[in-house]
C-alpha cells in the first residue's frame, strides 16, 4: 500500500471572515440556533456549546448553571479564536449577575468580548432612547418580578410585564408566533418606549417586523439583541432586515470603523 502526503496549491480559506460567535446555550433551549441561523449573514458563523440546566424555570434553579458556564466555554473550538462569546438566557443573566457571567467565561477564554441578553437588550434600549418600556416574557410571574425589579433598578420605568405562565424551558418554545405577536399587541402600553419580548426560546423574531407595525414603536427580543450587540463588538457594518428596527440600522457607522483604523495604525 502506497502512503504519501499531498499539498494543498490554494491558499486556505478563513472560514467566517465576518465573525466567528460562540454561544452558551441552555442544554433545554430548543429554539436559539434555528433563530440566530435566520439573522446572522452568510460571512459570520456561530459555533455552540450547550450548558447543563433544570426546569422548573426558576432563580434558584437558574443560578445553579452558574458553576457549568467555565467549561462550557473552554468546549467551544477550542485553540481557535473566537471574536465574541454569548450567554444565551435572558433571566439566567438576571439570576446569576452581568458582571458574574463575564467573569465565569474568561476564566477559560480570556480576553474575548462577551455578551449576553441584558447587556445586549440595554444596549438597544440606549440605542433608541428608550426609558419606558413594556415587556412579554414566557415566565411565570414569580420570575417576571425579579425581571422588572432588575430593569427599574437600571433606571427604567417598566410600564407592564405580562408572561404566559410556563415553568418549562423547552416548552416556551412551542408557543406559536401569532400567540406571542398577538400578546405583545396587547399587553403593551401605549406610552411605551419600546416593547422588549424576553427569552431566547420564544420564536420572537420572526414576528418583531408585524409587532413594530401594529404597534408603531420599536420592538426588541433577547435573540434579535443578542445578534445586534454581537455583531457591533466584531464591527460588521452591514444592515439586515426581516428582523425589526434594531437590525436594519447600520451596525457600525463610518466614523466609528475610521475611528477603528486611526487607533490601529497608531498602535502599530
């Protein structure tokens, strides 16, 4: 048998040369990949990894993944650099602390950017100015004080917080997108700000273009933020849409990418 080792004649591809996003799943979220699938560009791929929860939904039970988020990052290619890491839970991040979720994930991938559903949604509010808001969630209502707690405590005057009730992640997922557009019509105030819909397992996004026409203000989700926030920490510039508002504003501005280049040149 004849053994011999060939070479490759074109230079190698950098796959994603847009981005390369890491994601902390919960191990129960049934919904994040298919929903970031629809919004990232072509040019930027998301590579997960899924962290052990447990349902019932509830703070204690959410502040139990906490000590999973280390590991769960070190398992996402590792060796290769990633431009940006998510922690996907919206109320995990309220349960477990911003600061602590960052702090967990560099432990294993320092100095990597990171996000997660609250930087990236108040990161959005900023965006559009936006003080009183209304929000939907799946949760019970136990889990939607501490939701409002946590954004009054920010500053934010919440208007309404209304939840479907349901204890079961992956359950969460299967409420249909006329369900959650429908609700976040009606339970939105009409001095509201901005709607936020809370939970990367609800199949928002879809429905946030119908959402903001019905109610003529800006509607973000925990998903659709996620991407947004995402994409301006590795500077993509590009517009999409099909998504809501947040999305089809130019990600990064001009002035901001020269701004990029001036402190790179200087730094060389």
């Amino acid at each position: 048998m004849k053994f011999t080792t060939v070479q490759h004649q074109q230079p190698l591809d950098y796959l994603a040369s847009g981005g390369r996003i890491g994601v902390i799943s919960l191990a129960t979220d049934f919904n994040i990949e298919a929903d970031l699938q629809q919004m990232y560009p072509n040019d930027v791929q998301f590579f997960t990894s899924r962290v052990k929860n447990v349902n019932p939904l509830t703070i204690e039970n959410l502040k139990k993944m906490a000590p999973g988020i280390s590991a769960t990052a070190d398992t996402i290619l590792p060796g290769t650099d990633l431009d940006a890491i998510i922690y996907a839970c919206t109320s995990g991040t309220v349960a477990i602390g911003v600061e602590q979720v960052s702090e967990l994930i560099h432990q294993t991938r320092p100095g990597v950017p990171v996000t997660n559903p609250i930087t990236a949604v108040m990161s959005a509010f900023e965006h559009f100015d936006a003080k009183r808001i209304s929000i939907l969630t799946p949760y019970t209502e136990a889990v939607n004080r501490d939701i409002a707690d946590f954004f009054t405590a920010q500053g934010y005057e919440v208007l309404s917080i209304s939840g479907f009730g349901f204890e079961d992640d992956t359950a969460m997922t299967y409420i249909t997108p006329k369900d959650i557009a429908d609700q976040a019509v009606a339970c939105c105030e009409p001095t509201a700000d901005l709607l936020f819909i809370s939970c990367t397992a609800l199949r928002a996004s879809v429905v946030i273009d119908e959402i903001e026409q019905r109610l003529e203000i800006p509607v973000v989700s925990s998903n659709q933020a996620l991407v947004w926030h995402s994409l301006k920490l590795v500077k993509y510039p590009k517009a999409i849409t099909g998504f809501g508002a947040l999305l089809r504003d130019k990600l990064v501005s001009c002035d901001e990418l020269a701004t990029e280049l001036t402190l790179e040149q200087q730094s060389k």
